[in-house]
C-alpha cells in the first residue's frame, strides 16, 4: 500500500507540472527573458547540490564509491536537454528541472524493489513514460497543447537525472534476485525492444492528427505490445518483474488518450 501510494506521488507530481505552467507565465513577465533563461539553467545545478547535500549529511544515502563517469555524463545529458526547447520560448526549459526532480523521486520508489543497473533502466524508462504522459495531459487542458519537443525534452532530462543519482548511488538497499535465466532475458530484450517502438510511435503519429476525428490505428502497436506482456510477461518471477510491470501499466494507460480526447471533444 506504501509503495503504490509512493507511485501515485510520482504521478501527482506530473499532474502539478501540467497546471503549474500559468505560474511560470506570470514569472516570466515579471522578470523577463534573462532571468528565465539563467535560471533554468540555475535551478538543475541547484537542486541536484541541495538534494546531495542533505542526503549525504543525514540521510547517509550516497555511497563512499561515487561513478563520476555516470555523473558526468547525466549532466552532459541534462545540459543537452536545455538545447532542445524552441530558444525562443525559454520557459520551456523549466523541463529539465522538473524532470530532474521527477527522476530522483522516481530512483527512491523504485529502489524498494530494484538496484544497480535495473534500477537505472527501470527508473529513467518509467520517467521517460510519465513525461509522455505529461504532454498528453497538456493536450487534454484547455489552456495548453501538447509538443513532441516538450516530450523529447521530458524524456532525455528523465534519462539524465537518473544517470546522475545512479552515479551517487541513492538509495542503495539490499533485495534478494528473483531467478532468471538466458531465455528469458531474452524475451526481456524483446519486449522492451516493442514498447519503446510503441512508445515512440504512438505519440508521433498522433501528433500528425491534430483534429478529429482521431484515428486508432496508431494505438495497435502499443495494444499489440500490451497483448505480448499479459501473455508471455505478466507472470515473470524475475529480478525485473516489478520494472516490467510498472513501466508496462504506465504505458498501456497511454491509450486511454485518444479515447478522452474524442470524449472531450
């Protein structure tokens, strides 16, 4: 109950981006295009600082052994993100902080379950999810529109937050490893080989329908994928049984989208 509430945290916090955006409108007519733009890149470096800094003094959270590699590139990845939002809507950026913060809420729910190198995949690929999510909502408010850009800015600034708080191995616990074996790592690899097709294509072919009515079509690929996981997934008893399952429902509840988008039209 603890960890699904801890889920649906994770999920509250996109929803409070989604309806946090005329706020940062008023900020940037109080203070300008500068100020917007030192600041989202600012607030990263301060938040990821002050997030380090109080777990590593008392919450005794980060490892003696620190991969700077991996730090290093998730802040390259990070930096890069703030390159991706139209240079002349600066208030876009504020994406890379948020979903620095959304990752690292992401590492310490996930982490419960998984570790290492699961826990990398698992939490930047279920970040990545809820950023698409996010644009989704956008599309549904009637004050917003959702961007492919603003997608793909969500999703590799996810990508970089979670190598940069595997890097500091947060959150590091003990789990016992469910048995696994060659074959089905092996279907593992496929699987998460048609969701992320199916998560790319979804979205970019949607987009490309911008009225009504909405097409389905577009969906089979991640219904089809949906199909693959009760069938062959579902039952995995595999260190990688709780990733495969939250990124899976997080992603399958993509497809209730079109369905409100026709409704709400």
């Amino acid at each position: 109950m603890r960890l699904t509430t801890l889920y649906l945290g994770c999920a509250l916090l996109v929803v409070l981006y989604v309806n946090l955006f005329p706020i940062l409108e008023i900020v940037f007519r109080l203070f300008g295009d500068t100020f917007i733009q030192k600041a989202t890149i600012g607030i990263p470096i301060i938040a990821a600082g002050g997030i380090l800094l109080y777990f590593g003094r008392y919450g005794r959270q980060i490892s003696s052994q620190i991969h700077w590699m991996s730090v290093i590139l998730g802040l390259t990845v990070c930096l890069s993100a703030l390159l991706i939002p139209d240079p002349k809507i600066s208030i876009k950026r504020i994406h890379v902080s948020e979903y620095l913060l959304l990752s690292f809420f992401v590492r310490y729910v996930m982490s419960h379950k998984m570790q290492a190198g699961s826990l990398l995949l698992f939490a930047s690929f279920f970040t990545v999810t809820l950023g698409i999510h996010d644009e989704f909502l956008q599309g549904l408010h009637p004050q917003r529109t959702y961007g492919l850009r603003d997608m793909m800015v969500n999703g590799v600034a996810g990508v970089g937050g979670g190598l940069v708080w595997h890097g500091f191995n947060l959150f590091r616990r003990d789990h016992q490893k469910g048995p696994s074996s060659q074959k089905k790592s092996t279907i593992h690899f496929v699987y998460l080989t048609m969701l992320s097709i199916a998560l790319l294509v979804f979205p970019v072919t949607l987009h490309s329908f911008p009225s009504l009515p909405v097409p389905l079509w577009p969906c089979l690929p991640l219904f089809a994928t949906s199909i693959f996981y009760f069938f062959l997934i579902r039952n995995d008893v595999s260190d990688w049984s709780h990733g495969l399952m939250v990124i899976s429902y997080s992603s399958f509840f993509l497809l209730f989208y079109p369905l409100a988008i026709l409704v709400q039209k």
